[in-house]
DNA sequence: AGGAGGTTGTGTACAAGTTCACAAAGGTGG
DNA sequence: CCACCTTTGTGAACTTGTACACAACCTCCT
C-alpha cells in the first residue's frame, strides 16, 4: 500500500528533475533559502506552478522566507527515488551507446552504467571508458549479476522491440528507448522515448511557421 | 500573413513526427494504405488522437478506405517543413557533440550536420566523421556562410546560455539544448532542451512508487 | 506586543488536451 | 441503384494542467 505520494501528476513529475538541478546548483553556490519566485526563473517556468508543484511533496517551505535549499533538495531527491544508485546497461555500443557510456551526467546523477551490450563479435570484449563491452547472449545474467534496474536501449531500430522484450524477461525495471521507433513494454513498466531527430522536426515546424507569417 | 495553419495545438505538432515515422515504414514495406487504427497502434496512441491530429492538417483521408500512405506522407512533411533541408551546427564536440555528428538520422531526415564548433584549440581543425571542426570565434561567420538555420548545444552548462545567446545574434533560426541547464532565447526563437538524465531521473520516481506499492 | 512586509499553500477559474460516440461519406456487391 | 460495410471527421463530455489571487503564516522591527 502507498503511505504517501497521493498521486503526483505526471506535468509534475516531469519537473522535479529541473528544479532538482536548479536545487543542485544553488547548494553549490552556498544558498542557504531559495524563493518560489527565484527558482522558477532558474527552471523557466512560473512561480505558481512551483509552489503548486512542490506542495504535492509536502509542505516544506516556510511562508514569509522561502524553502531551504538543502532540506528541499533531499525531499526531492527523495521523491525521485535518488537516495540509492540505480545501475543502468546500455544495449547497443555505436557512437550513442559510446557517448551513452561516456556522459558523466549519469554516473554523478546516481545512474552507474554497469554494463554495454552488443550483437557484434568484434565490439564484445573491449573496454569503451572504462566499461567492458559483453555479447548480448549474456544479456539476462548481467542483468542478474550486476542489479541491472534499468536498460538503455541505444540498437537500430529493427532490434529495439527484441532488446525491449528480453531485458522486460530478464526482471529490468524500466526501459529508456533512444531507437528512432515505438516499442511497447507490459503495463507496469515505466518506459520513455527519446528520439533526437524528432526534436529537430519540431524545431522546423516552428521555424517555418514563423518564416510563413514573417512574408 | 498565415494562409492555412488555423494554429496546430503543441500536443499535436509534437507527435506529427512520430507518424511521420509510421508512414516512412508503411511507405517502405509498400503499403498503399492505412487506418488510423493501425496507425495509432504502430504510433503507441489513440486512434480518435490520429484521426483529430491529422485533421489539422486538412481532410486527407477517405472514408470506409482509410489514408492513402504516400501522400499523407507528403502532407505530414510538408506541415513539419521538410521540403527543404535545414543544415545544423553542433557547438561543443565533446562526446555527445561528436556522437549527434556521425547521428545518421540527422542527415537523413532533412538536418545534414554542416558544422562542428568547439572552444578547444587542440580540436579546431581536426575533422569528425567528415565534419570539420571549426573554432568558436569563427561562429557568426559560419553561420552566415553555410546557411545554418538549427544550433545544437552540446557544451557543458557553464558555456551553454553564452553560445544561446551568440547564435540567436548571429541569426540563427532555432536552438535545440543539450546542455543540463535552463537557457532562455528571445520570444519567436523556437527552443527545445533535452536532458538525458532528466528523462532517467523520471524512470528512476515510477519505478520506485512501483516498488513501494508491491511492499 | 503589535504592525509591516514578504512568501507560501491552495481554492477556484480557465485553458489545453484526450476520449467517446456517432453522423457523414466512400466503396462494394448484388 | 440500393443496401451494407467500413472508416473518417468532429461535436461534446471529460480529464488534466496552468494561472490567478488571496488568506494564512512567518520574521523582523519598533
């Protein structure tokens, strides 16, 4: 049963992350209290919507001074589940699966890429910074023996749904798909897409509606 | 002034490109035709969501038959402006910088990777996967030279707001951000910021309140 | 002790997005 | 040419998300 998290919208969930690193850079520059006001402008939304944000967590500020940056930070860390590491396996080591591998952003965020996957004989058994690279074949007993949560699917797109399928069978807990095509995963598995050349196809939407009403 | 485009709702707009992506398989494997039912299930939505999405852009289906693949391929390209290509710089040629250049869905997909820049004078001049490499002070002219219409920021956060600030102010059409910080662009420059640790960080709170309600 | 100034937390109105459900319309076969 | 089947396009209900505005509350100063 769940004591608490009366249901967070997702909108909100999709936040935390951004107003943790503004939290994150605040506490490096030594601020001791943070308004609704100012960390709205380091996340680029609006104050209302922080606060509103924020006391779906609880009510952790205090009225008249702001919330206090540490404590703040942990209670959303908290609520993101980053009080313990969650160990990632990148599946694919082209360039992505390579610069996958290499982002820091990862490993000092609480997600250690433990392992790198691949179909290819001639990749399997080298070392990509510092991380072995194994044959996909052992895919479910690294996912095993290393506490795999996570997968990173980084294959093309023909072998996404397969590499989705296996590491859902070998107990994974959630799926990130960066493969230019839709996979479905069992319900209960949280699953995200992230497609780079689909942001881009964004971009020029609006680009060209702005060059269509410029004329 | 706009001739067609009765304003396309940002929900809708963002997933064009992913049935655009559909039509691309369907029109590969040969399909003359298509339902919104089969293509909601290849897209992971609501066929009503396709039907009302496509709506927008004109009335390009037949009724009892479906939507003629080839040619509501056109439209969805021609909405998302990709009649033309959109040449792109990648700004930092760090790892992930370097990966997005040798991307081969850029290219193929309309946004040919015209430039890489980089402060570091032991880069400058090194070539990446075909890709120059040029130096950061040269910026401005690049962009007027080679027509770039996207800037890709993939330098650490630190650097990322300052080269913001420099492409809009060297004309630039539109900025897609990488780096792991809130930039901000004048009103009317199209803006997407991806951060991959983000999109682990919103894995990392589902499948933690997963693991709290199996308690 | 009390008032002034400031900031949170939230009820409420509003806007955007999703889903349903069905009339309208094209195709097909007798 | 008509009945039947199929699938689109869309009005309308509903759900989710955003923004406003203000009461509640804290701190500090006199």
């Amino acid at each position: 049963m769940a004591r608490r998290t009366p249901t967070i919208p997702e909108a909100t969930v999709a936040r935390l992350p951004i107003y943790r690193r503004a939290l994150v850079e605040l506490d490096e520059s030594s601020a001791i209290n943070v308004s609704s006001e100012r960390l709205a402008e380091m996340s680029g939304v609006n104050a209302a919507k922080v606060r509103k944000d924020l006391s779906y967590l609880g009510s952790y500020g205090t009225r008249g001074v702001g919330y206090d940056v540490d404590y703040l930070l942990f209670q959303v860390s908290r609520a993101l589940g980053l009080n313990n590491d969650w160990p990632v396996a990148i599946v694919g080591s082209g360039n992505l699966g390579q610069a996958l591998a290499n982002y820091r952003g990862f490993t000092q965020r609480g997600f250690p890429v433990a392992a790198l996957i691949d179909v290819d004989d001639k990749k399997v058994g080298a070392t990509v910074h510092g991380i072995e690279v194994h044959h996909v074949d052992r895919l479910e007993d690294l996912v095993a023996e290393l506490g795999i949560a996570i997968g990173i699917i980084a294959t093309p797109a023909g072998a996404a749904q397969a590499v989705a399928d296996r590491l859902v069978e070998a107990g994974i807990q959630s799926v990130l798909n960066f493969a230019p095509v839709v996979i479905s995963v069992p319900d209960g598995v949280p699953l995200r897409q992230v497609d780079l050349a689909t942001e881009l196809q964004i971009l020029s939407f609006y680009q060209q509606r702005n060059a269509a009403s410029d004329r």
